[in-house]
C-alpha cells in the first residue's frame, strides 16, 4: 500500500506531464490570438470584478497569491487592475511555466511547489485564486489538502476565487470537473457565491466577437452552454492573537 506522500507525489507527476503532453494546437487553442478565447477571458474579468465588488473587496492595497499561476495570466489580470508585482505571488509545478511567468511580471514573488505545501506564513493574503488547477487535480484529497493550505493563508476577512469547468471532459482523461457540490466539500465552512459562466470552448471556436456578445446573454439567462463556474468563496477564517 502507498503512502499518502507516495499518492501525492505520483499524482504530482500525472499534472506535470499531463501539461507536457500538450500539442501545440492544444496550447494555441487557449490562446490570446483566438476571438472566442478572448471573449472567455475578458467575461471572467467582468464577472470576477463584479463579484469583488459584491462583497465590498477592495483591490488596492491587497495581496494576491495565484495557485496554479502557470505562465502568469491570472496575475497579469490583477496588474492590470493596479495592483503592484509585490502585492503578487504565484506558485506552480511546472519550472519552464514559471520561467515564463517570471520574464512576464518581473518582480512577483513566483514558488515551484505544490499546492499542499505553500511557502507562505500563515494569513499572508486577501485574496487566494485558483483557475482550472483543481479540475487538473484527480485525486480527491489532494484537492483537499490544497483547499485546507488556501484557506491557510488567507486573511481574515479575504477571499478565494475559483474559476473552473464544472464539466468532465470525454476527450481529456487529465480534468475531473469542479461542481458547485464540489467546492461546498472543499470548503465547508465558508460562504459560496458562484456563476455559471464561458461558453463551451469546442462550440464556439472561431466565432467572431460580435456573434459572442449577441449570444452570450442569452445563453446565459437560458442557463444553456456554460460550462465553468466563477466562485467567491469566503471561508470562516479566524483571526490569531498577537
């Protein structure tokens, strides 16, 4: 019988390569040069401000730790917001993604970890976000215990933010979906507010940004094609006597 370090460090290497086996029309598909990739990501922008501002989060002056940050898109999102590269940091698995990120945001504070293990105090941020690293996470309690160290250094007060495919993927056997049920397990002590949000990838590839902006409404008050869910998620986290 395996350890649980054993389980964890071959589900480790499952993530590693499963990223590694990406081609390169895989890799492109999510990519910037794409009109309907664009829309997906400037939707979650939108969304994920609103949500900020729903709970009265204010961006400037917080911190923000990226779990998962791969080559920095998520952080480049908080600069653009008018945080500074020392209110970031970011972690990965992968030392190639992080090199990347490190030439893109000179000056974040940028860790090759794994999630259960996070390099930081305890309630060091005001806001920890994930985007499609615990759907990369097959192994349920590894998605636990990276839960557990989120909620760890985290801030009295701050929040998670979770963007993620609520779908299993039939074509790709290295995502498990992140439900709503799924992310109430994970944590259970704290308030969740989610979205249904993106339309299917695979369906709308190659649309033009007017036809998305005609049909996203739409398919969103009809509850039909949207296959991730933006959560805001505030755990009970208790503030520690000095």
């Amino acid at each position: 019988m395996s350890t649980p370090s054993h389980a964890r460090a071959i589900e480790r290497a499952r993530i590693v390569d499963a990223y590694a086996r990406r081609t390169r029309d895989e890799q492109s598909y999510f990519g910037y040069e794409g009109t309907a990739h664009l829309h997906r990501q400037q939707e979650r922008q939108r969304e994920t401000l609103a949500l900020l501002s729903a709970v009265g989060l204010q961006l400037a002056g917080s911190t923000v730790l990226d779990v998962g940050c791969g080559t920095g898109d998520g952080l480049l999102d908080f600069v653009r917001w008018g945080l500074t590269p020392a209110q970031l940091a970011g972690v990965d698995l992968r030392a190639d993604a992080l090199a990347t990120a490190a030439k893109r945001l000179p000056g974040v504070d940028l860790h090759l970890s794994c999630a259960t293990e996070l390099p930081f105090a305890k309630q060091s941020f005001d806001i920890v976000q994930q985007a499609t690293m615990f759907s990369s996470v097959l192994d349920l309690e590894l998605r636990g215990a990276i839960a557990d160290e989120m909620v760890r250094v985290l801030k009295p007060g701050g929040v998670i933010l979770s963007y993620d495919t609520r779908r299993d993927n039939p074509r790709n056997a290295d995502v498990g979906a992140l439900t709503e049920d799924d992310l109430r397990s994970l944590f259970p002590d704290g308030h969740v507010t989610v979205r249904a949000i993106t339309l299917a990838p695979h369906r709308v590839r190659g649309w033009s940004s007017s036809v998305l902006e005609a049909i996203q409404p739409w398919a969103r008050w009809l509850g039909v094609g949207q296959t991730h869910l933006l959560a805001l998620i505030r755990p009970c986290v208790r503030s520690t006597s000095t």
